[in-house]
C-alpha cells in the first residue's frame, strides 16, 4: 500500500491527486474495512495469478461523489498498460451486475486521467458527461444491470 499511495504519480491520478503516509494507511485499512461490513463488498488486493505478487487495489465501493455504486482501481506502476485494469474491471462489472444484481455502476474518474477513461470505454461503459465534486471535474461513465444480459451498453 505504500508503494501505491505514497507515489506522486500514482496519486495524481487517482481520487484527489494526495499521496499518504504510511501512518495515515491504518485508517484507509478502516475504510476498507468498513464497507466491507456494511455492504458485504468493496476494495480488494489485486494480485498477479502467476507469481501472487500485489500489484494493486480494486474493487466496487460506494463513494461520496455519488450515490451509485463505483468501480475504481489502482496499480503500481510497473503494472500499467499491461490490461491488468481491463481484467480486473471486468470482473468487477460481471461480479457487481450479475452476482450483485446491482442496477447502476459508475467510473467517475478526473477529466485529466486519459488511461483510466479509456479502460472504461473498454469495459464498454457508457460516458454521461462531467461531474463536478468538491472543485475538482471527473468524467462519469455507467453500466447498467439487466436481468436477461447482464451488462447492457
């Protein structure tokens, strides 16, 4: 968890842009936590099948930006453009819409953040413009759940 939020460059791209410091990680932990006891769902560690290594955090949680549910993820590094984030949100998607049976999954990720937009162009969800939340402008992408389907586009 360091290594993912105490870098600069990860950070900027991910939520408000501000890296933390190991003692602030206990209370992100909490966080985590947390949902998870009061949803049955949220944020897990991304590994690699082969090796086990931890190369990131994904998961669907409920964030302040909105009132839906949000995929969201984030990797080191070394991990980026290797479609590690498409593999991840993609189960996501499929655990969130049809184990879940949730209606609405949004990606609300900074206007600035071109890799993230496009996976969730790859993930086929649905842009719907931007969103403002406490001064900063995030593009807002959807999928939305469909008994018969699954993910409708």
């Amino acid at each position: 968890m360091e290594a993912l939020f105490g870098d600069p460059e990860v950070m900027r791209l991910y939520g408000s842009g501000r890296t933390y410091t190991p003692a602030e990680l206990p209370e992100i932990v909490a966080l985590i936590h947390r949902h998870y006891e009061q949803y049955g769902y949220g944020i897990h560690m991304v590994s690699l099948k082969e090796t086990g290594a931890t190369i990131g955090l994904g998961g669907l949680s409920h964030a302040l930006i909105s009132p839906d549910v949000q995929i969201g993820g984030v990797l080191v590094k070394s991990s980026w453009n290797l479609g590690y984030a498409v593999e991840s949100g993609s189960a996501l998607l499929r655990f969130g819409l049809d184990t879940l049976k949730l209606e609405r999954i949004e990606a609300n990720t900074p206007v600035g953040n071109a890799a993230a937009i496009a996976v969730s162009q790859r993930l086929g969800m649905v842009y719907e413009g931007v969103v403002t939340h406490q001064g900063q402008d995030y593009a807002r992408f959807a999928a939305l759940g469909s008994p018969s389907k699954g993910l409708s586009r």
